[in-house]
C-alpha cells in the first residue's frame, strides 16, 4: 500500500507542483513542511498543517494531500470525500484520476459502498430466436410467425457490497440489473446477492452463499440459491491468476422439466505485458443436471482478452472473444435428436480516458454473437451496440 500512496504523490507532483510554486512564500513553507511530517509518518501532523492550509488556499493539491494523511490514520469516509471531490474536477488530468481511482477502491472495500450504471442498447434479436425458416417436428414442417426484431433499451445496474466486520473478512453482497424495452414482453431483471466470508488470513481464499433471481416480462423465471468458492492463487506484479467454483440447485416458475443441480468452476489468468498493454485468458467448464435427462447438459467456453492503452491520447480499447459449446443427454423429445450448442462471441469497447462527467464515465460496446445448433431452431444470430455510462 505504500508503494500506492508513494505512486499517487509522485503522479501528483508532476501535474501539480506549478499550483504550489506560484503561492507565497508562507504557504510555500507549510506545504513543504506538510509533505515532510507526511512522508516520515506523522499523519496527524500533516493533517492538521494541510487542514490549515485550507483555509487559505483551494488547492487541489493540498485536499489530495490532506486525503492521504486522513487515509494513513484510518479516517477513511473524510478521505473519500476529499479524493472524489477533486476527482470529479473537470482539470484534473485523467493519470490523477486512476490513481485517485486506487484508494477510492481500496476504501470502498473497506467500507461499502453502493454503485450505479446504465446502459443504452441496441439489441438485434432480444429473444434470441432463429432466422425464419421451416423447422421439421417429426413429418411436420412448421414455420415460425415470429422473425428476429431490432429493439431499443435501457439496462439499469446497482451493485453494492457492505463489510460486516472492521476486519472485512465477512461482507455482504448485491447487484441487480434491469433491462428495459418498450412494453414489458422481453424486459429482463436479474438479482444476485449473498454472503462471502474470507477463509485464510490473506483474503485470498474466499467462501459464499447466495442466491439469484431472474424474471422475464414481468413474471418470475427462476431462482437459483448457491454456494461457491474463489480464490486468487497467484498474484505478482505482472500476474494474476485467480480460480472459482459455484454449486447450487436452479428452479424455474413454469419449467419444472428443466429444473437442474448446477456445477461450474473456472480459471482466469490476466498479465500485463506494458504499463500499457495487457491480456487474459479465461477457461471455464459447467454441467447441469436436470430433472428430464433430454435438457442436461454439459459445456466449456474459452475466453481470451486484450487491452490497450493510447496515453498520448488517453484513447482505450477492449477486446474480448468466446468460444464455447454445449452437449445435451439424450435427444430432445419435440425435435428427436440430440441437442449440441456451439456458441461465438466477439466483443469490442472503445473508450477515453477524458470521456466523462464528473465520476461518471463512458464507453462505447459492440459485439457480435452466434449460437449453431444441431436443432436449427436453437440457432440465432444477434448484434449489440451499447453506450455505457458507469
């Protein structure tokens, strides 16, 4: 955490220092003196000596300053305020801002904290139904009165987390996202919430119970109460590599037939090549167990990513692919064959550094996606576009 907080001053004395310079003599002096009572760790010192300063001079530099020594004593929620106040200054430089961005996170881990977001859609085929064409069920051909539809929408996102304890080892929880179309025939919510408590010393190792739960145009689709287990199994500065499993029983409202005990489990690894650029490779395999053998499956996804940053012009891009596949346990009882799903998807987002307001920030997503499926009838083809306000 110190090497943080030493990263954090030296980015801000290179944007700032003019700021600084240009002040009497007398304000020179305090600051210097501030800065040294911080550095050898006299926080309350520096504290009161920036707070001082505060009253004479709006320095973005001194609140950054303050917020570091109210943050080095455990006066985290004052610190806070002061770090996203001149976070959301329009002419703090966005290298100020992620590093600025750091102890918010640290402090929110700390403390709690509940987010919002909202996204703009452009969905080509919502329902996810399949090109029209005829479709054989037995000797009848059948051809379906519903073909893939543009929609327009908004998704609404919260998440939330709350420590239980001061130690955080025991927190709570929660996000929710709402997607929104005209009508309500395809809108979707999505709830999951739970309980993690951290199983060693270091955190690393993480065990959680919880449940989530979906509806679909208005009705309840189905719950699913888990529990699961992640862990970061190696971290250095280049590399992380992180695992995480999740068991549970998943019943659908309406569906009895495809009610299923759920398993999967996965692996991630993210390496930074650059300061700039960095990847990552995520492998997962799941398997359900439902209650008629026909909707049982088994699949794995592949799912390599890359990112980069432009810092001469602030400019990021994101790209990230999926492969996966399902295989079904028997043939399905409408269609007579054997059901086996493989699944692509490749999406882009572009984004600034420099594209927000205040702490909200933007981008723009793209993907594509394709399911082809044995049963032509679960095949679909679908395009996304998204302006994304987080």
């Amino acid at each position: 955490m110190r090497r943080l907080a030493l990263s954090l001053w030296f980015t801000l004395a290179l944007a700032s220092i003019p700021a600084i310079a240009q002040q009497p003599d007398a304000l020179q002096r305090d600051f210097a003196e501030g800065m040294q009572q911080l550095e050898s760790g006299n926080a309350a010192q520096a504290e009161r000596i920036f707070r001082a300063m505060l009253e004479r001079i709006d320095s973005p530099r001194v609140k950054l300053e303050l917020a570091r020594a109210l943050y080095a004593q455990g006066k985290l929620k004052e610190a806070k305020v002061l770090f996203r106040e001149v976070s959301a200054q329009s002419d703090t430089p966005w290298r100020v801002r992620d590093n600025i961005a750091r102890f918010v996170g640290d402090i929110e881990e700390r403390t709690g904290y509940l987010k919002f977001g909202a996204t703009l859609i452009s969905d080509s085929n919502p329902r996810n139904l399949a090109p029209q064409e005829e479709f054989s069920i037995g000797n009848l051909r059948v051809t379906p009165t519903e073909s893939p539809k543009e929609e327009y929408g908004l998704r609404y996102l919260v998440r939330g987390w709350r420590p239980f304890s001061a130690t955080g080892r025991t927190a709570g929880y929660f996000s929710a996202a709402y997607s929104d179309f005209a009508g309500q025939e395809i809108d979707r919510l999505t709830l999951d919430l739970g309980v993690v408590q951290a199983l060693t010393e270091s955190g690393r190792v993480r065990g959680k119970a919880g449940v989530e739960f979906g509806t679909f145009a208005g009705h309840r689709l189905y719950d699913f109460p888990y529990i699961g287990l992640d862990a970061i199994l190696l971290q250095r500065p280049q590399w992380r590599l992180a695992g995480e499993t999740k068991i549970g029983q998943v019943r659908f409202a309406d569906f009895k037939y495809l009610d299923a005990d759920f398993a999967s489990a996965a692996l991630s690894v993210r390496r930074a090549f650059t300061p700039a650029v960095a990847g990552s490779l995520r492998m997962g395999v799941e398997r359900s167990h439902a209650a008629e053998k026909p909707y049982s499956y088994k699949g794995w996804d592949l799912s390599p990513g890359l990112s980069v940053l432009w810092a001469s012009s602030a400019y990021t891009l994101g790209a990230s692919a999926l492969y996966g596949a399902r295989s079904y346990g028997a043939p399905d009882p409408l269609f007579g064959v054997v059901r086996k799903d493989a699944r692509a998807r490749l999406e882009l987002t572009l984004g600034n550094k420099n594209w927000r307001w205040r702490d909200w920030q933007f981008a723009l997503v793209g993907s594509l996606e394709e399911n082809r499926s044995s049963i032509e009838f679960f095949s679909y083809r679908k395009a996304n576009l998204s302006v994304v306000v987080d």
